[in-house]
C-alpha cells in the first residue's frame, strides 16, 4: 500500500514538473531539420553545421553545410543528389540509422530527448571519424 501511494505521489509530482513521457516524445519531426554545430574555424570565421531531415516513410538525409537551417530549406530534400540518404527506425526513444551517399557511409545511433532533441553517436565507414552530438530541431513553415 506504500509503494502504490508512493508511486502516485511520484507520478503527480513528474506531471507537474512536465517530466512525464508521451509517445509524442519519441517521434522525430518531419517539419523541419535537426541541426548540431559542427568544425568552427576561427581563423576564417566559419562554422560548419551538421543537418538532419527525416521523412514519415522511414527516410532519413544528412548534409554538411555552411549554411544555416533557413538557407537549406529550398534545396535540402530527398531527390536532391548531394546528400546522404539512409532509412531510420525507431524503438521506444531509441533512433537507428546509416545515412550514404558517393563517399561513403555514416552509422548513427542513439536516442529522442524529447520533441526537440536527439542524442545521437556517428560513426563515418569513410575516415573511421567517431562523435557524440546534441541536435536540436528547427522548425521550417515553407519547407520545400
């Protein structure tokens, strides 16, 4: 009987602080990008983001640009032949995919922080390259 009045006490106490989890947590969002801050170099002031967009067929595309999230939504799509496609699948928070494009392939793995986030190690099959990154979700409205 404690345990039951713990556990309800504990449940009231995590909705009210919003910690409760949805399923709506652990879906990907397809209307927008997932973006990380990739290499900066400061000698030339540029900084290099790392974009992910993710479709509800199961498709995922990956691209490296200079760009902001903004300055990809005309050109950053599936049948565009510069970037890296893979398919993704989801269990629970947790997220699987490869992206490949003409250079190779890239593995990810990791998991939905919540409707705005993922957490996501990559491995490169190209240049045995290995990170852990944050991305965070921009929201594009006219996304092409």
């Amino acid at each position: 009987m404690k345990l039951l009045f713990f556990l309800s006490i504990l449940t009231i106490a995590c909705a009210a602080r919003g910690q409760t989890k949805d399923t709506d947590s652990f879906r990907v969002r397809y209307d927008g990008f997932y973006q990380t801050v990739g290499d900066i170099d400061k000698e030339n002031n540029d900084t290099s983001y790392f974009y992910l967009r993710f479709y509800p067929d199961g498709r995922v595309i990956s691209v490296t640009s200079e760009g902001t999230a903004y300055d990809l939504r005309e050109w950053f799509n599936v049948e565009m032949d510069n970037v890296s496609v893979g398919k993704y699948e989801v269990h629970g928070n947790k997220i699987y995919f490869s992206t490949t494009d003409t250079s190779g392939t890239v593995i990810y793995s990791g998991k939905i922080n919540s409707r705005y986030s993922l957490v996501l190690k990559a491995k490169s099959l190209i240049n045995n390259y290995s990170d852990r990154e944050k991305y965070y979700f921009v929201e594009i409205t006219d996304l092409k």
